[in-house]
C-alpha cells in the first residue's frame, strides 16, 4: 500500500489530482483505523490528513467527492452489518485546544439562543471502541458495534469476556446502555502474549486489538477486555431511566444495577456549572493520563441536562451538546532503525530500540525500551518496521509492536546476540531476561564506577581509566575490595602517586558514610538513590535488612510483592561483599534523623517536583541531593507534574520560555517555587 506522510498530506491538497489522493489515504486509514487490521496511520497523522481533506472541501464545496467519508458516521469506513440501532449511535465531533472548547461553547449559546443552565460532565474519552448493549430483564442478550449509525454488526459472541459488562445485572431492567469496550494496558500485555503462544501476529496497539478481537470468531482463545458506559436509551419502550435524567443521573442508574461506567473510572465523572471549570478538569485528566489503567486520547463534555441536549439537537455524524477534547498524542509511529544492546550492572542484557525521531508527548523520541528476547519475538520485530511507540509524561517510551501491512520487503527479524556484547562470553538465556554467565562481574567496572559517584560512595578522581586497572589487574572483585586497596595498588591503576593517596583519603571519608548510600553502591536491582533511602531509613541497620523477608520489605513505601523478592534475594547473594564491607570497618547504620523542630516537617504529606539547575544556595544540588532534601523535610519526591503534585520547584529556563512541567504545574493549580523560595522553606535542613 502507497501511504503519504502526514506532513505530505497537509499540503498535498491544493489540487483537484491531490485532494483525490489524499481523499484515497483517508479512505485506507479509516478503513484500518475502524477494521480489524493495523492502522496505516497514527493518530496524529490520521487526524491532520482529515483536516486538510476537510479544508480543501470547505474551500471547494462544488468539487466535493460525492464518495467523501468526511460526512460520515466513522468516516464510513466501519463494518456495518444489518441490526438496526434503537435509536442513532453517533460519533463525537472534536477540538483540540481550549480555544476550540470555547468556540463549541459559542455554537452550544447560539443553537439553545442562550447560555446553557444545566451544567456539564467531564469524562475520560476511553481509546477503544463504541458498542451498544441489550438487556432483557436483566439479562445480557446481544452487544452490537456502531457501524455506520444506523445498523451495526451483532458481536454478541463475545458475551462473556468483557469486564464491566456482566452477563446478568444486580436487577432485572430491559436497557440497552452504550460505551467503550477496550484493553487495559495489563490486558494488552496479556493478549499479546497468549497471541503470541498461538502464533498468531501480536497488536501493534490497544485500540486496534479491542477493535479485531470484537469482530473475531471461532479463535481457540478468547481475550479479556473491559467495558465502560458513556450512555444508555430504553429498550422495547421498557421504562427504567429516571424521567429526565440528566446525563450524570442516567449513568448513576447504570452503575446502580452492575455496569460499569465512566464515573467508575480512574479519571471519574464530573459535573461542572460551565467550560472554565470543564477546561480545569480537562487539564487535571490530561495530568493523570500517563497513571491510567487504560488509554485515553481525549476528554469528553458533555451538556448534563436532558432537555438542554434535545433542544441542541444533532448532525448528521455526531451531537451538538457534546465534544471531544483531543488530548496531546502520547501513541505515534515512526521507524525501528536498529536495535542495540547493553549489559547493566547486575548483567542483565538490556535492548534498546534506535527510531527514526518522532515527537510523541512533547518531546523528540529516538529510542524505546523493548524490554527482553522474548518480548522482541513475542512482538514480531523486523528492522525497517514502521512500530507504534508509547509514551505518558516522564515514562520511558515502549515499543508496542509493528504495523506489519507496513513492513518492507524482505525486512529482517530483530537479531538477537549469540555472545555477551561486552565481554564476548556466554549468555544465560534460563530466564526471559537475559543475563552474561559472568553475571555482575562482566559489567564490573561500570558497578565500581557507579559504586564511586558523588551519590554513592562519592570517591573523586576514580575514573574509568582507574576503574578499569584495578579490574584487569585482580585488585578488585568487587565493591568492597575498594576499602582494602593499599596505596601501591591505587599508584599503579592511577598512575600518580598524589591522586593515590587523594583517592585514599577519600575511600577512608566513605567508611562514615550513611548506611543508605552504601547501600545503594552495592548496585541492587531497583534500588537506586531514593529506594536506596527509604529502605536504610526503615530498617537503620544493614544487619535488620539482611534479616528482611519480601513481607517486612514491602513495609517500604515504593517497594510491592513484585520487587520485594528479587531485593531479598539479591541481597542474599551479596553476603560475601557485605561481610567484607563490615571487615573493612565500613559504617552500617543510618542516622535517625528527626525535625528541625518538634513538629513535622514543611514538607509533610506534601509531594514536590524539582525541575531545571538549582541556583542560590541549591546550586550546589544534585538532583538526588534535592530529593534527600525533600524527604528530610518530611516530603516525597515526584519525577512528574500531575494531579497529585503539591509544590513545583522551578529554576530559570534558558530564554525564560517556561518549562514543560511549569505550564503543566500552572494548569494544574500547582504550588510554584523559586529555589531561592524553596530554600528558606526549608532552611532547617538544608545540609
């Protein structure tokens, strides 16, 4: 298939000859965007193409393509089928900024020829697909798609894997209620991975899969999904919504008899007096977006009152007394160039993805984690494939998986290593995530390097070259051998007598360091500064964490019975260099630390986002020295702005154009702070 960039395809129409070839790209797209299959085009690109085809439309309405999807229910590209709805089951018209929400509120004003009394509702636009659900007297009896508006295909085989969609309800009401049924994020992981043990091509992304997993029969598995309520009518004129509900009542309703809704979303339902407050809430769901368990590519609002709705009226595609809010894409396509790999600290082989750049969120994306072997072939990865890439907020973006109706010819799958890539050894493949047979030991230098930073054990002047002579010549094994090195051995691998005994005088300082950052030297896996912290500053003595079960480590706020385990066992495993550590007469406590004051911190119960380079007395900061500075004071350190973020603190940006995280902080109603502030917030300690 032919496609055309969406750059291409914004200024592609200025002609009769490349209206009629974008006309045909948005033909393909909505085809696959509303079909089974994998979408030619990313949700950007989709909705630019559709833009500019409108645009040239509006401009030339006497040339207009009589086969023109633009006017249609689904851009008239999804399966129809032949069961009549109840009554028309329409699309959302949408905006894009807080600008186009006002120029909707304006339409709203002139069609009711006054400002609506009612109010309006705020919801998650759930990224899936719309269906329409019967029941009779109580009883789930058939699900149906949208189509085209006015008939729908019967799915009704899928009864029975839709969470949120109970066969049978708490009381037994006739009603036909319509929503979104998607994959949660764990529910897509799932789906690929019970795809993938039956070989058939994993989804590319959520959306496409809820929308090819609906329509599909007969498969020897079936797929979990999850349902949720934006709407409900009478069915068979069987009275049971309250008589003029308002949109909010009717769903309370719904959730009042066992389906799931909207308002029973993280994002939740809510009811505003006017489009300020709707755009206040836009903002607060967008924040949250990245913490969702499912995806959301916009926000919907609605007019509540009943009444007030009718008298708007409807289009021929969507209703006038609602709007979709699009949301910022945090789901894009681009190109997997290559993919390399690195061995961390504890010898796990780690793949990266290399992208064609991509704007995803805000930011430019040139590479995406992918996890493991097994995840690489569970997706079906080639080199050249054109891959959806995820990414919310602060989050490492993650392949999804490849648009395979867009893979080149004899494209190559993604090869995996037959050797360690750093040392040229063997690879230990027993588990899903590989590890080099030499396990932290071939990464060793990059662990002592680590070992010796600022945050850690804070030995200046230990560089790589340094690191790597001690290595090669025995001396040291591991971290603890560093407290035992004789000042021969650090004039031999520095090749200076006076940085030798620099550096001795500075491995003797980090015997009295913190217990918390001994901790972290020794490289644990998930356990970096903070964890590192937390965990020190729960137990105070390394004695009481060797001691630790998983149970007494999830008392560790950030710690769950996922990582609890590995903690423990690796901590088992490092008995040895413990042993050595307490040997050396390095420190294995953590100071108890109380308030400057007799009360609780400044920071207490408050979560605080650092952002830019430190200035005034913070100047001197790490990034990881801030976030000590804010748990001392009795505070947790966030890594992005959201709605649960009670202090920003800002540096100057460069050219003073605000940051990201200070826009998102403005719009959230988050408390901002200078350094300078901060700092005489918390003055008593300041270290």
């Amino acid at each position: 298939m032919t496609t055309l960039p969406a750059a291409q395809a914004l200024s592609a129409a200025s002609s009769r000859p490349e209206y009629e070839a974008a006309l045909q790209l948005l033909r393909d797209a909505s085809r696959t965007y509303y079909g089974d299959g994998d979408s030619v085009l990313d949700d950007v690109s989709y909705d630019q193409l559709r833009r500019s085809v409108q645009a040239w439309e509006q401009e030339h309405p006497a040339e207009v393509s009589p086969d023109s999807p633009t006017g249609l229910v689904a851009d008239g590209a999804a399966p129809v089928g032949d069961v009549a709805h109840t009554t028309r089951l329409l699309s959302l018209d949408n905006v894009f900024d807080a600008e186009g929400l006002v120029a909707w509120g304006v339409s709203v004003e002139r069609r009711l020829g006054r400002s609506p009394k009612g109010g309006f509702t705020v919801e998650p636009k759930i990224d899936g697909a719309a269906v329409a659900a019967r029941y009779r007297s109580g009883r789930l009896v058939q699900i149906i798609t949208r189509g085209d508006g006015s008939h729908g295909e019967d799915i009704s085989h899928v009864i029975g894997q839709i969470d949120g969609l109970p066969e049978q309800l708490t009381e037994p009401v006739t009603i036909e209620v319509r929503g979104e049924v998607a994959f949660t994020q764990a529910q897509f992981e799932t789906a690929n991975e019970v795809r993938a043990a039956h070989n058939a091509q994993v989804f590319a992304n959520p959306r496409n899969g809820t929308a090819g997993t609906l329509r599909a029969k007969d498969r020897p598995y079936r797929l979990r999904m999850t349902f949720w309520a934006y709407g409900a009518v009478e069915l068979d004129a069987v009275a049971y919504l309250p008589a003029g509900a308002t949109h909010a009542e009717t769903l309370a309703a719904v959730a009042a008899v066992g389906i799931q809704t909207t308002a029973d979303s993280a994002a939740g339902l809510h009811v505003v007096a006017d489009l300020v407050a709707a755009q206040g809430q836009v903002d607060a769901i967008a924040a949250m977006r990245a913490e969702l368990p499912v995806g959301i590519d916009g926000v919907v609002i609605k007019m509540n009152d009943a009444a007030e709705q009718a008298a708007a009226g409807f289009g021929s595609r969507f209703p006038h007394w609602a709007i979709a809010v699009k949301l910022a894409a945090v789901e894009r396509q681009t190109v997997l160039e290559d993919v390399v790999w690195q061995v961390g600290r504890t010898g796990v082989l780690a793949p990266t993805a290399i992208l064609t750049p991509v704007e995803i969120d805000g930011s430019t994306v040139t590479r995406a984690t992918l996890h493991n072997p097994a995840d690489i072939r569970r997706r079906d990865l080639h080199i050249g494939d054109t891959v959806t890439v995820y990414k919310a907020g602060d989050i490492i973006p993650r392949v999804q998986g490849a648009v395979v109706q867009l893979r080149p010819a004899g494209a190559l799958e993604v090869p995996l290593p037959e050797a360690c890539p750093n040392c040229d050894g063997k690879i230990n493949k027993a588990q899903e995530r590989w590890r080099c047979a030499q396990g932290s030991a071939c990464a060793l230098p990059a662990l002592i390097q680590y070992a010796a930073g600022r945050d850690m054990l804070d030995i200046d002047g230990l560089g790589p070259a340094s690191v790597a002579a001690l290595v090669a010549s025995g001396d040291v094994a591991d971290v603890a051998d560093l407290f035992t090195l004789t000042a021969e051995q650090l004039t031999a691998a520095s090749g200076s007598a006076k940085l030798a005994a620099k550096l001795a005088e500075q491995i003797e300082a980090a015997k009295a360091l913190p217990l918390s950052r001994v901790f972290c030297a020794l490289g644990v896996l998930g356990t970096g500064r903070s964890m590192s912290r937390r965990i020190a500053r729960h137990f105070g003595k390394m004695e009481d964490i060797r001691q630790a079960d998983a149970a007494a480590l999830q008392d560790v706020e950030g710690i769950g019975p996922e990582k609890a385990p590995v903690i423990v066992e690796q901590v088992a495993a490092l008995a040895p260099v413990i042993d050595k550590l307490i040997a050396a007469g390095v420190n294995m406590e953590e100071p108890q630390e109380t308030s400057a004051g007799e009360g609780a911190g400044p920071l207490t119960g408050k979560v605080v986002v650092v952002t830019g380079k430190m200035t005034g007395v913070l100047a001197a900061y790490a990034r990881s020295e801030m976030n000590a500075l804010i748990e001392r004071a009795g505070g947790r350190a966030g890594s992005s702005v959201n709605a649960k973020t009670s202090i920003l603190v800002a540096a100057p940006s460069a050219g003073g154009k605000p940051s990201s995280k200070a826009v998102k902080a403005a719009e959230l109603g988050v408390e901002v702070r200078t350094p300078e502030d901060f700092a005489e917030m918390v003055a008593d300690y300041l270290a």
